[in-house]
C-alpha cells in the first residue's frame, strides 16, 4: 500500500484527569517527530502518509504513552484509503485554511 492514506488517531489514556494532557501531548510529540504531515484537532490527530508509515507512528504514540503512566489506552483510529490514488487533507479542507 505506496499510496497516501489519511488517519484520524485518538488516544485516550487511563491516568489521574490531571495528567491527561501531559501524556497526550506525548503522544504528538512522536507524531511532530515523525516527520508525516499532520494536523492537530481538539478531539483527534489527523495524519497524511502511507498504511506502513502511519501505523508505525500510532504504535509508537501507543507505546510513549505507556511510558507516561497510562495504564491503558482507549485507541480510536479513522482511516480513508482509496484503491488507485492518494489521500490529501488538502482535498478535504484546503478550501478552509486562511491564506
């Protein structure tokens, strides 16, 4: 699977609600350092790249937030795939982002 994919990842760890942020900002900081094009939303992180790759990075967000305490994870995953072409955000919302 070579083609551009787009992935909506939610991650939702079990630890005291003070450190909720904490551990999700995380889990971003794995996808910053991915080097994936990616959008941060307030309920989920949008992401641009094939299968392979964006399934590495949600496995390693998984996994930094374990390292952050989490006991467990609730993990809501969104995906748009298409058989012969890529999947841009920018096709979805380029038309809203200010110039």
């Amino acid at each position: 699977m070579s083609k551009k994919i787009n992935l909506a990842l939610q991650i939702l760890p079990s630890v005291p609600s003070e450190q909720v942020y904490a551990v999700v900002d995380e889990a971003i900081a794995v996808i910053q350092a991915s080097g994936v094009k990616y959008r941060v939303c307030p309920f989920e992180t949008v992401m641009e790249g094939t299968y392979e790759e964006l399934m590495e990075v949600v496995q390693k967000a998984q996994e930094v937030c374990f390292k952050a305490g989490a006991s467990q994870l609730l993990v809501y995953i969104k995906m748009q795939i298409r058989k012969d072409e890529d999947v841009t955000m920018e096709e979805k919302t380029g038309k809203y982002d200010s110039i």
